[in-house]
C-alpha cells in the first residue's frame, strides 16, 4: 500500500522497445484489466471463427479493441477518457459486455434520482423472478416465455397499483455441472412509501409474489422469487449498489469460458453457440412507468441539444470551429492525447507513438 501512489504517478514503466504499458484508473482507484478483456476477446473471436454460424461476429471480434485512443492527464490516478476505439458492439464480446453493462447502469441510475427528485419518498425495490433451468436448445423459446409472462405480472392490478416506474434486465447464468442454462429476471421497482405501512392495501407479501408469477409464468413447478428493499441511512449509495445488482451484463464469460486442469483458458463453443443463437433478436432489458417517460422526453431533449451544438460549433462562414482541448476535471491540467495498440506477443496493450495506427507488432 505505501508505494500505491509512486505506482499511480510513475510515467516510467516501459516495456524495452515496445513502449509503455496502458494503466486506465477507475474512479475507485483500481485498474482497467484491458489487457486481460482483449485477451479474452481475441480467444472468443478465433472459437467463433471456426463455429459454423459464428464467422461474422468472429471476424467483428478480430478487430474489436485493437487500439485505443485516450486523453489523459499526466497524474495517472486522475485517470484517462476513451476517445476512440474500434469496438465490435457484439453482445458476447468480454470487451464490449462491460462497457454496455456501465452504460445501463448509468443511465438507470439517472432515471431513478429523476424519478426520486419527483417522488421524493418512493423507495425502490429489488425483485427476482426465476424458473427452472432449461437446455441450451431451449434459451431462445424460455427468453420469450419469461418475456409474455413479466408482460401479463405487471399488468396485474396489484402489481401495477404498487409501483410508478420498473426497470427489468434479463440475467442468463450455465451450471457447469448439469450443463443447462438459468435466464432470470432483475427487476427495479419505485414503489410509494404507503407500500409499507400496516394493513397497506399496496402491499405484496411474499407469498402473494412467488403465486403472482407462477399464474404469470404459468408453471406451477416455481418454488422462488426474492423481493427486497434498500435499507440503511446512505440512500444514494444502496440505490447505486442495487442497481449494479439490476443492471447486470446479460451473461458473464465464465458461461462459456472455463479454465482446465492447467489453467488455461478454453472456449465451450457448445455453450457460445447456445447463447448466441438464444439472444439473437432479443432485447434483454426494458422501462416502464415514469422511467419510460423521462427516457421519451431525454430523448427529444438530446435531439434538440445536438441541433444547437450543431449551430454553435460552426464560424459565421459556415467552417468548423477548432476543437478545444480538454482539461483534467481533477487538477484542470490539459489532457493530453494517447493511444495504445494491442500487442499479440506480449498479450497486452502498449503505447505508441501518434502517427501509428498500425497492426501489433
């Protein structure tokens, strides 16, 4: 711990002749394992290359990451700004997942404040629906079953009179040792503070929940669902560690990379398949309530905002205005500009000079 911060600070460690290694700070002190996606990346993207159906996203994958441009401050624990970068955008890619997974949680995170800022006591709720595990032939059809059966819950009188926004995310975990897959639901619920007081006619035991989706889902078989609400002083905190808990990725690489007995990594193409082929089309998250109208009216605000940025970085001529350069919202020192491209040889990404966008050496 005591040389944390000479670590964070050095601009010193290189690689001989190849350059410096990136070092990407996350506000929480720790870093980015770039390295370790893009590896995983490149791994998935040669499986789907050799997997009948799977060439397209594989050859997508190949290219995804391959550099990164940042700007970044020359204090490195004040950490940089992805500028630019060739991300593949697929839904199973270890580089992409993340980066999607951050957007929606920050943009749920900003719709329940907004939804907080109106209803300034509503307390917001954590609901599980789950069923049982299904073969990995079967994802696709149980993603759409799971789909009509959440659609016919919240439109039941008793769900729908207890909460004033939701946001659902579907979650699809492997049990490696039946083989077969668990799609679930995460769901967040903005319920008004009268949901909790006695004889409340809002209120939803626990009981009456496991019976509402069991009529919903219409499987009689399903023996859980898990309904919690936040508890504790700092609210913004447990609000923001709830919805870190809603807003998973879809399904995490463990479901289809494992480690053998060596340790090496090794992609199960079976399982890949599956859950491509399960996820192809499907959307995994929704809104609904007040959260689905403050997402309509960001929407037309942002459309209107970019038609005046339009205008505003124009001259009188017609030319574009020059950039100006960003500054460190730390230490306002100027950023400066960095790139760094991924190096097959040593696994990791490294730094090169501006003018080189070329392959990895």
């Amino acid at each position: 711990m005591k040389n944390k911060k000479n670590h964070q600070d050095s601009q010193d460690k290189k690689f001989p002749k190849y350059g410096e290694a990136l070092q990407d700070y996350k506000k929480s002190g720790k870093l980015r394992d770039w390295d370790r996606l893009e590896t995983l990346t490149n791994a998935l993207a040669i499986a789907c290359l050799e997997t009948p159906g799977l060439e397209k996203q594989g050859e997508r994958m190949l290219l995804c990451g391959r550099f990164l441009d940042f700007e970044a401050c020359i204090i490195l624990r004040h950490g940089k700004k992805l500028t630019r970068a060739n991300f593949c955008k697929y839904r199973l890619c270890p580089i992409c997942q993340p980066r999607k997974a951050n957007k929606v949680r920050d943009e749920v995170f900003d719709l329940a404040k907004a939804h907080l800022e109106k209803y300034q006591h509503d307390v917001p709720l954590l609901l599980t629906l789950t069923a049982p595990n299904v073969k990995g032939e079967d994802i696709g059809r149980e993603i759409d079953d799971l789909m009509k059966a959440f659609e016919r819950l919240i439109k039941r009188k008793a769900v729908k009179r207890m909460n004033r926004s939701w946001f659902k995310s579907l979650e699809i975990t492997k049990n490696q040792d039946r083989n077969d897959f668990h799609p679930h639901f995460h769901i967040l619920l903005m319920v008004p503070p009268e949901y909790f007081y006695k004889d409340s006619p809002l209120y939803i035991t626990h009981d009456e929940w496991l019976k509402l989706w069991q009529e919903a889902k219409r499987d009689s078989t399903i023996t859980q669902v898990d309904i919690r609400a936040i508890k504790g002083k700092n609210k913004e905190g447990k609000l923001e560690a709830l919805i870190a808990e809603v807003a998973k990725y879809t399904t995490k690489p463990s479901s289809y990379i494992y480690k053998d007995k060596d340790g090496k990594e090794v992609i199960d193409r079976e399982a890949l398949k599956s859950l491509h082929d399960g996820l192809k089309g499907r959307r995994t998250i929704g809104y609904g309530g007040y959260f689905k109208e403050v997402r309509k009216e960001r929407k037309l605000e942002a459309l209107e905002k970019a038609a005046i940025d339009d205008t505003e970085n124009l001259n009188e001529d017609g030319t574009p205005k020059e950039k100006q350069p960003s500054r460190c919202r730390e230490c306002n020192r100027e950023m400066i500009a960095e790139t760094y491209i991924y190096n097959d040889k040593l696994k990791r990404y490294c730094k090169v000079s501006q003018h080189d966008h070329g392959p990895s050496p």
